[in-house]
C-alpha cells in the first residue's frame, strides 16, 4: 500500500485498487475518542498489570480519561490528529509487556472522531458523534482479532482510514515485545539513542528493533492519519 496527497485529495493505492478522498479545508479542530479495552487483561500479573497500569495513565495525563471495569477505558482528545499516535503508544505499551506469543497483551482500541457536545465535563454523560462513533468502532471488532478501527461519519474517509488502521493492525499483530519497547520510546519522540540508553541496549540492537519493528512505515502512517483529519469534511 502507498499513499499520495495532491491538494485537495489523497489517493490510497491497495491491491490495484485506487481510492480517492476528497477533502476540505476546515479551520475547526475535530474531536477525537478512544474507547478501548486490555486484550488478555486476566493473564496479566500482579508487577505488570501494575507497570502497564502506570504506562497508560502516564499516555493518556495530557486528556480527560476515565477509567471502568478495570481493563477499559476511554479517552476524550480536543483536536483528533493526535489520537493515533496515542492508540499506538497504549498499543505498545501493552506489547512491550509480553512474554510469550500465546499470552500476548495488548489494547483494542476504537476511535471515533467527529462533533461533540461543549464542555466535556465528564466522559461518562458527555455526548456527540465522536463519543458514539468510538463506542460502535470498538463494538464492531470486540470479538474479532482486529485491534484498532478508526470511524467518521464521512463514508470516503472512512474507507481510507480503515486501510490505514488494516496497514497498522498487520504491523502490531507481528510485533515483538522487544520491538514494541522501542517503538514506544520512538513514539514519545525519543531518539535512537535516548531509547538505548533508557532500555539499557546497544545501540545497534536498537536500530535493529526500529527495522523489524517496522517504525519507518509506522511514522508514515502517522503522517497520513494526520493530514486526512486536518482535511477532513
């Protein structure tokens, strides 16, 4: 898959099939929500459940977020071109923390972005497409082994968006939790250096980890994720 942007439009091109999204500009911010839930949240120990615990409340400080039933969450975003970088930040956090393939953790995320009632005050009365768009894109893959859907209410970005999140789905299923502990430093914004030195590696298994951890074509998703929300109808 590969992705050009020319002005107004990007074109998607996915096994010879090409998909056209139109866009405007739009000076309105949208709104983004993640609803998401721990997958394998029971087989988790007692340190881990705790340091993973630690890892996403230290993700998601910088918004509202709440917390339910232990294992779900949701998070609400006041502007949506950063949502997928936090999903995936969540995602590899929970990775990062797997030891054996069987058992592997991880987050089942749905972001739904649109309008929302002002002011958020609390998640659990607010209201908006946003806030129902995350909980149906989360309810629409709970008993599948898709990890990550991203709704709007516009039909043609939909369909771009859910190539993208197909695109990453594949990366993260393959990921090890070696490579999920760098992409997460990588994520944050830390350097290969600063990512060796705070997980305590070389730095050519670093590099080695950001190669088949697949962070190259990670970083280009996360750029076309944001130049379709902020063109977004």
């Amino acid at each position: 898959m590969y992705i050009n942007e020319f002005g107004n439009y990007s074109c998607i091109y996915t096994n010879n099939v090409n998909i056209r999204i139109f866009t405007v500009e739009n000076s309105e911010a949208m709104h983004g929500v993640i609803t998401g839930d721990i997958v394998n949240s029971t087989k988790l120990g007692g340190s881990a459940e705790k340091k993973l615990m630690k890892m996403l409340n230290e993700i998601l400080v910088p918004f509202k977020f709440e917390f339910y039933r232990g294992d779900s969450f949701q998070v609400y975003q006041a502007d949506a071109t950063d949502c997928l970088k936090t999903a995936l930040l969540c995602r590899a956090a929970a990775i990062s923390l797997s030891k054996e393939e069987e058992s592997k953790f991880d987050v089942r995320l749905g972001i739904g972005i649109g309008k929302i009632q002002q002011p958020v005050k609390n998640l659990n009365t607010a209201k908006g497409d946003a806030f129902l768009l995350s909980g149906r894109a989360l309810d629409s893959i709970i008993t599948t082994d898709i990890r990550l859907s991203i709704v709007t209410n516009g039909v043609l970005a939909n369909e771009g968006l859910q190539i993208l999140a197909n695109y990453i789905n594949a990366i993260f299923k393959g990921m090890t939790a070696k490579q999920a502990a760098v992409i997460f430093e990588l994520l944050k914004g830390h350097t290969q250096q600063i990512a060796a030195k705070k997980l305590k590696k070389s730095k050519s298994t670093i590099s080695q980890h950001v190669s088949s951890g697949r962070w190259e074509e990670i970083d280009k998703l996360l750029s076309h994720y944001e130049n379709i929300i902020k063109n977004i109808l």
